[in-house]
C-alpha cells in the first residue's frame, strides 16, 4: 500500500521564555505543510544571544536573524535544524504589519523547503521558491507572506 503522505518526525525545542511563540501543533502543522517527502526536523525557538551566536560561527554575521537553516541530509529522508530568533521574528511581525503567529507560519515554511533544496539566490529560484511559499500559506488561510503591506508602502 502506497503511503498517502510523507512521514515527518518533528522536534520543537523551547529555548526562550515568550509570550508569543506558538504552540507546538502549530509547528507542524506548518512543517506538514511544506513537506514534500519524509523528514526528521528540530526546530528551536531561542533568545537574540544564541541567535547571533549561531549566525556568527555559521555565517560570519554578527547579529540575530529570523531563521538559520541547517541541512544535514536531503535523501533518502530529509534531515536538517531550523532555528528562529523570538525576538527577530516579534520585531519583524511589528514593522512588517503581520501577526506574529503568520510570520512564525511563513519562516517555517520558508525554512522547511531551504531544507528540500529549494534555494533563492539565483532571481527564478527565489520567484519560484516565493510561489510555493505563497501557494502554501494562502492554503493554510494566511494572506501572502510577500504582498506589500500598508505599513511597507507608506514607507516605500
């Protein structure tokens, strides 16, 4: 009998005390989302210390970001850490005009298909990698992590 959807064993790590982040369901029913075949994925939510400490000695930059992405092994099952900063993604959610929880959904997703392989370097990788985003959080009922917010355009 053929499997009907991918297998995904799921890790979410609490590292930060916040009011904010979601709950663990919400993660993988995010990480489900994005899945495109079977996985064994950590995610852990820390404080601005360990966020610029895991951006320094892996990327050479010196301060906390949303999410860092941390591939292990795409095949035969996708392995890999996906690790977000509370306080990067509150601050961006505020200044962005989201909802914290919808900012939360799109770095998940974001994260999970880096871990896939998807990659947004190139402008036709990130503009496909965009759509799947898209497809993916309009699906889930959130609006487009990419549309041009009322906050945005009144600066812009």
């Amino acid at each position: 009998m053929k499997k009907t959807k991918p297998d995904l064993n799921l890790s979410v790590q609490y590292a930060v005390k916040a009011t904010d982040i979601p709950v663990r369901g919400l993660f993988r029913t995010w990480a489900n989302a994005a899945l495109e075949g079977d996985a064994e994925v950590a995610i852990r939510i820390v404080d601005e210390e360990e966020g610029r400490s895991l951006n320094h000695d892996y990327r050479g930059k010196n301060y906390a970001t949303n999410v860092l992405t941390f591939v292990y092994e795409q095949m035969p099952v996708c392995q890999g850490d996906l690790v977000l900063c509370a306080s990067v993604v509150s601050r961006e959610a505020l200044e962005q005009g989201k909802g914290v929880e919808a900012h939360y959904a799109h770095l998940i997703i974001h994260g999970m298909l880096h871990l896939q392989g998807y990659d947004h370097e190139e402008d036709a990788d990130a503009l496909a990698m965009e759509a799947v985003e898209t497809h993916i959080m309009k699906r889930l009922g959130y609006t487009a992590p990419y549309a041009i917010t009322e906050v945005e355009s009144q600066h812009g």
